[in-house]
C-alpha cells in the first residue's frame, strides 16, 4: 500500500495478485477498495493469469539466483531485494518501456513525457 499513498494512483487501477492468502483476506482487500483499486486474482492454478509476475520472477531466477549458492535465508532475501532496487528497477533496461528502466519510465510517465498504457 505504500506506493497507492505515494502514487496515488487513478480509481480503477487494476491490482493482479496470486490467491495468496494475504491477497484473499478481507482485510487487505477492503483497502484495495478504500483506494479504488480492482482486484484481480488469477485463477487456481493458472500461472498464466499471473504471466507479468510469472515472466518478472522468470528473470530474477534467471539473472540473479541461478548464479548463486546462498548459505541462508536472510542472505538470499538481502540479494533479491537488493537486485530489485538497485539494478532490476533503476538500471535495467526493457524493449516494452522504450529502453527505458522502470524508474525512468515511471518519472517521464508521472512527468507527462510518456502516454498511459
């Protein structure tokens, strides 16, 4: 919910999910009400639902996790975020977002250098 109260993103923003069981609780999805936010969940058993995040975690095994032999938990946990933060979203590059990384394309789209879509 952190970046709906610093986005704040448009009513209707669709929020895909697993059926995890923090997405299923009616806690969690009253706030996605509250912000006007959609759920979406994918069906059960159907990954492909889900193929933005399948494709995004897909990556992260590829690129990251299968060059490593991690000697815990914690130490794993520590690498993948820091590869989401520092690399995946602020320095790699993506065809779909004209070449851009998340981050820049995210501040040309909040700046209204880039159309909705």
């Amino acid at each position: 919910m952190q970046a709906v109260t610093t986005r704040r993103p448009e009513k209707g923003l669709l929020h895909h999910s697993d059926r995890g069981s923090q997405y299923c609780s009616y806690e969690y999805q009253g706030l996605l009400r509250q912000f006007g936010l959609e759920l979406s969940m994918s069906g059960i058993r159907n990954c492909f639902d889900n193929a933005p995040m399948e494709s995004f975690w897909g990556i992260i095994k590829q690129e990251l996790i299968d060059h490593h032999h991690y000697r815990s938990r914690r130490e794993a946990m520590e690498d993948i975020a820091e590869y989401i933060e520092i690399f995946y979203n602020r320095q790699r590059l993506q065809a779909k977002l004209g070449y851009l990384s998340p981050v820049a394309y995210a501040q040309k789209y909040y700046a209204g250098l880039v159309p909705a879509g």
